[in-house]
C-alpha cells in the first residue's frame, strides 16, 4: 500500500511522520513547505506499508519539462525526477521486509513517470545502512554534532582555542539572545545576503522573505533564530531548528567587521546550552562547503573535539534507464560535457542550476 501526502494534508502528513521514531525536523510538513514556496517543486510524502513493514519518504517532486533546459522539448507533466529537500532526509524503515518495501516504490516510480531520485540521507539518522542494494550510495564526507547531554560535555568537548575565544567573545560584552519575533527576519536578510554577497553564492541562496515567514509560521514550535549583539548591533544571527531530540545549525551569518570577536562561537555555545536545557541530547553542525575538511568544517569540529564525526552520504537510483538516456543524449546536443561533470542527474547539469550542482555533484 502507498499513500502520497501534499502540503493540503499537511496535519494527516505530520501525524504519519511522527509516529516514527527516528523522525526529525526534515521530514515534517512545515519545514518542506518553505521549499515549494521557493519554487524547487512539488513537495510529498511518500508513505509505504507491506506487512508489518512500513516507510515514508519525503521529496521535492520536479516535472523536468519546467527546467529551461528542455524547454519545448518535453510536454508538461509527462515526466518527473525528485531530489531530497534541501537539507537531509531518505527513507525511514520500520520493520524487516524491507526488500518487499523498496520493490513496491520501485514499481510506483515507474508507473508514475519518476525517471530518477538523488537522496542526501541523514547523517544522525544513518538511514542509508542496508539500502546500497537500491541506491548507489556515496560517501560525500563528514559532518560536526555536539554531544549536548550535559554542560560539562559540552565544555569538555570544546578545543582550548575555542574555548578562549568563547571567554574572549563574553568579556567582550557580547550578549546572546533568542526569539521567534517577526521583526528579526529583516535584520536577518541584511546580514544573510551580505553573508552570501562574500561568498559569491548562487542566486538560489537568497531566499524571500516569505521563505523565512514560512519558517516563523509553519515551524512555530520548532524554530528560532539566535543572535549576538555587541553595542546594541547585531554581530551574528543564525536560525536553528530542533525536533524530537535532534537540533540543527540551519542558516547563518554575521558581519565581518565583528568577527574578530567570535560571536558566532560565542551563539553556537549558548546554542548548545540551550539544546541541553530544553532536552535536546544533540545539536547537529553541518560540515563543510562541498562536505569536504576545509576551514568551515575545522570551525566546527572545535566544538567536538573528543567525538567522532557523523557520516554524510547521497544516494542515486535510475527508474527508468531508457528515458534517463534519451534525456542525457537531448542535453547533450547543447553540451557534450555534461557525463563527465560527475552530476546526477546528468540531464540536470549545468544551465544556470547552480544551487542543484551544490548539493548534487559527485
């Protein structure tokens, strides 16, 4: 049995995610919600049973006709891919039939036109373990979490280095606080855009303001933003997200000329602290840009020195080989390089689509 959940279903949706249970923020309606606002495409949950097995999925459906690149070269709602929304996700199994299960998706891919899948499972989670007969699954790199059981772990779990810039960050009068206020969304952007302006990030990355109010509204008791304030300036401002246990890094930024403070590792630690006061046992980093160990990810791990890393790993399946080609030969009429760009799909490389080649290359 297969049952398929849209965001006007949104309470029946949320019911069925939460009565399992190693489900997170990534998998409920109101987080999804904000991305199919963004345009990315037609948020589902996908829910199977079979026995006393059973599974939900979540994914961003995409009609790949919309994509400038077949335009006028596909009819409109012929043909679909997904891809995991932004962030992690993948399949949660409960039971042990779980080859009966991944069968009768496969057969439900098929017959509703899906050609392929990207999946970025979840690193606390670890839900690819036992699915590499279905996907090919990929070990992208590592991510950063916080053991946030108990106050001294957290401390204890700090590098000397950060440690000291944390006691530097205190003295230097920087205060932390937190809130769910609408007023902080434009203060928010500010700073967010100018975060991404130094970056050079892809124009996806600056999301609308109703992106945010989504956040705000549809995640009322599962998100808030963070942020430091040195002489009545805001110095840093990061929104984290938190659900049965688990809670997440999502979005940051902060002002350069700030930086020499260290208020974003002053808001991390308070963070923390938070998580462990409200029961949260952990509180999830992210790792680097591109999952690789480069500066970002090595400010992580000063918060998590003594623990070992979590994994990050992507999946890929083709459901239908023959179409998948014929997409990949139809792009390759306008360029004859998009094999060896080591995307997936291929048939979406390049075009602009800038923001898919962030999470999907591999």
């Amino acid at each position: 049995m297969i049952k398929e959940y849209t965001m006007n279903e949104s309470e029946q949706w949320d019911k069925v995610v939460r009565s399992f249970k190693d489900y997170d923020i990534y998998y409920l309606s109101g987080y999804v919600k904000a991305f199919e606002q963004n345009g990315d495409g037609r948020a589902q949950l996908i829910y199977l049973e079979h026995m006393d097995t059973r599974a939900i999925n979540v994914v961003i459906k995409r009609d790949i006709s919309k994509s400038p690149m077949f335009a006028g070269k596909l009819g409109s709602g012929e043909w679909f891919d997904l891809t995991t929304p932004y962030g992690y996700g993948g399949f949660l199994i409960e039971g042990p039939d779980r080859k009966a299960i991944l069968k009768e998706y496969e057969e439900y891919a098929r017959k509703k036109h899906i050609v392929s899948e990207f999946v970025r499972f979840h690193p606390l989670v670890e839900n690819w373990d036992g699915l590499d007969c279905f996907f090919d699954i990929i070990h992208l790199g590592n991510t950063v979490c916080i053991d946030t059981g108990s106050e001294e772990t957290i401390w204890n779990n700090f590098s000397s280095k950060n440690r000291n810039v944390i006691r530097k960050a205190i003295k230097s009068d920087t205060k932390i606080y937190w809130c769910r206020d609408p007023h902080i969304i434009s203060p928010f952007m500010e700073i967010y855009r100018s975060t991404m302006d130094k970056d050079h990030a892809d124009a996806y990355y600056y999301f609308k303001e109703d992106f945010y109010e989504s956040i705000l509204n549809d995640l009322k008791d599962n998100a808030m933003w963070f942020y430091s304030v040195k002489d009545e300036i805001i110095t840093a401002i990061s929104i984290f997200m938190f659900c049965n246990g688990k809670m997440h890094y999502h979005l940051s930024a902060s002002r350069r000329e700030y930086q020499h403070l260290a208020p974003t590792n002053l808001l991390l630690y308070e963070a923390a602290m938070w998580a462990c006061r409200n029961g949260y046992t952990r509180l999830h980093l992210g790792g680097g840009v591109g999952s690789s160990k480069d500066s970002l990810y090595a400010f992580k791990k000063a918060f998590n020195k003594n623990g070992r890393d979590t994994e990050f790993c992507i999946g890929k399946k083709v459901f239908n080989e023959e179409m998948y080609k014929l997409l990949v030969d139809i792009r390759k009429e306008t360029d004859s390089d998009i094999l060896a760009a080591g995307y997936f799909p291929a048939y979406r490389f390049g075009g602009g689509n800038k923001s898919q080649n962030t999470w999907e290359q591999c």
